[in-house]
C-alpha cells in the first residue's frame, strides 16, 4: 500500500526524525514518576495546556512564575508528556544557557531563524517547504523560556512567518499553533542600546499585538521550600531571602531618587570582608582553593555560580578563579 505523504516527509526530514527519535517508553516512566510531584497550579497549567494540544484548538499562555517555582519542572514534565505519544515539542529559549535546562532545547534564534534586530516588519529566515519549517509545522507543541528577555518583533516576526508556512484562515496567533512562553518580568527585559525606560516597555513582550490573546497563568508556591533536604532553618533563611528578592522585584523596598530607588541590602545577606571582595566572594561559593581543587563533581559546580553585573567582573573573578588552579597555562 502506498504511505501517507506525511510519513515519507518524516523519513526524508532528518530534523523531524530527531524529534521523533526520543525514547518513548523511558520517557513515559519519567513523566509518571513526576507527575505525582506537581503542586496543584503546576497541575491545573499542564491540565489546559495539555488539553489545547490534544483538541488541537490552539492558544497562547504565559506561565508567570519568580524564580524556584518550578517553570523548568513544568517545562520538562509538558515536553515529556507530548514525546511519549509520539508527537512533537519545541523547546526554546531566550539565551543559550536557559535552553541548555530544557531537554532537547535550542535558542529561539536558532530554532526558528529570527533576524538579529528584528523590526515591525521583520519575518524569519524560514523558508516554506524546507526541513526547518516543516518541523515547526508539524509541532504539537512550542514551550518558549525566558520569553521576557526579547524584544515583541522577535514573537511577531515568528508570528508572521507561521501564517506563511502554515495559513491561517482563523485569523489566530502563531497560526493556531499551541505556543506556551515563559518568565518573570521582574527580570532582565530586552536590553536595547541607549534606550530609556519607555523604550524598554514598548519593545517588551507585554506591548505586542499578540498579549491580547495571550492567557497568564501564574505560579506562586516556591518548590525550593518544599524540599526534604532543608532543615527548619534553612527553610526560614530561603524564604526570607526570597521574599526580600520578590519585594525589590515588585517595587516594595526603597524610596525613589530622581527615577531610581536607593535599595538597603539585610546585613545577613551581605559578605563583609571587604578587604579582598573577589577573594571572600568566591570562597563564600567554592570554598578555599584546597577544597576547590579536590572537589571533582560536576554537580559541586553545576548548583553554583557568580552571577556579574559587567563584563569587567566577569573578567576579573574568572581570572582569580584561575590563579586559585593548580596547573600549566597555555597560550593559543
């Protein structure tokens, strides 16, 4: 008998094989052993965004969540949970590093081929036809990270290009695609050269055409907390450390000056020797140099980091770093 014309496409697209190549039966085991550790609005998201995908009738939905809501958990339980059935998840995010949590995750740039400085006008670099538009085509399901951090051209202009690819005779965003994004607009914003504030949120996600059909579902239990392996005082340390992080994030703390606000930092959130801050900084993270070089897990270093507000201390503490390692340094 001759084959449906959609699985010879499958066959001759090697991206689609790629999707389709995941282990459906390890999947599935991974997805029921997590599914029981949802909370109860992680349940009610992965219940209607589940079910836009399997009544095929689209939607867009922003999950709105403060860091240690479980979004990522959410992420990975969702694409498992559209793999195991054999059907296709696009897993994107805004930055290299968000997509690198995501299994199967690329950046949104690379995935869907958006400009560098997208503008009003702007469409992506897919051309109909081709693998890269037949795989999106055939996706059941886009979970996009870190959404907050690009610019709305980057959403539009992928908005733009599925109705070409696709069509769209309903007139729905993303061609009737089930498009689920994902962050906390308390953070980073799209940076965009020399602009002020205004500017800012004209760009932002939130002030394109697309947030009116956008749904927001939000998440609000800290899962960090709920962990076993903290002590009661461990507990009480991160959620105030938490509250105080969601407090400056929502304007609640500090007085205004001319446009900024003058922020006072909790001294037990502080490290106060200051005669060497690179020196007490890292060996408040990574310990001294001799712990730090015997310790050879990667799990060690994958639960930390420094985080740098310029590449200037990003340069300066990665060279400390360096000089704290035994070894030869070679030049290239």
């Amino acid at each position: 008998m001759p084959k449906p014309i959609s699985d010879l496409t499958h066959k001759e697209n090697v991206l689609i094989m790629d999707e389709l190549a995941y282990d459906r039966e390890q999947l599935k085991a991974d997805h029921d052993q997590n599914f029981v550790k949802m909370t109860d609005e992680q349940r009610k998201i992965y219940d209607e965004v589940l079910s836009a995908v399997i009544e095929k009738k689209g939607g867009v939905f922003f999950v709105y969540g403060f860091g240690g809501t479980g979004k990522t958990f959410l992420w990975r339980l969702l694409s498992a949970a559209i793999r195991y059935r054999g059907e296709i998840c696009l897993n994107v995010a805004s930055s290299g590093i968000a997509s690198l949590l995501l299994p199967g995750g690329r950046t949104a740039h690379s995935r869907f081929g958006i400009p560098i400085n997208p503008d009003d006008f702007s469409t992506c670099t897919l051309i109909k036809g081709s693998d890269q538009a037949n795989l999106i085509k055939e996706s059941s399901l886009i979970i996009w990270d870190e959404a907050p951090m690009m610019s709305k051209h980057c959403f539009e202009s992928l908005d733009r290009s599925l109705t070409d690819i696709i069509g769209n005779k309903d007139n729905l965003p993303f061609a009737g695609k089930v498009v689920v994004l994902g962050g906390d607009f308390r953070q980073v914003l799209p940076v965009i050269h020399g602009a002020g504030r205004a500017e800012i949120v004209l760009a932002s996600l939130n002030s394109s055409y697309l947030w009116k059909h956008v749904k927001v579902l939000r998440l609000t239990k800290n899962m960090r907390l709920m962990s076993n392996n903290l002590s009661p005082e461990e507990a009480k340390d991160l959620h105030e450390f938490s509250q105080w992080i969601l407090d400056v994030g929502d304007g609640n703390i500090g007085q205004g000056n001319d446009g900024e606000a003058l922020i006072d930092i909790p001294e037990e959130f502080l490290i106060l020797d200051a005669n060497d801050p690179i020196e007490s900084i890292s060996k408040a993270v990574y310990g001294d140099s001799i712990s730090l070089q015997q310790n050879k897990e990667p799990k060690f270093f994958q639960e930390r980091a420094i985080l740098c507000p310029t590449n200037e201390d990003v340069d300066k503490i990665n060279q400390h770093m360096l000089d704290s390692l035994d070894g030869l340094l070679f030049f290239s």
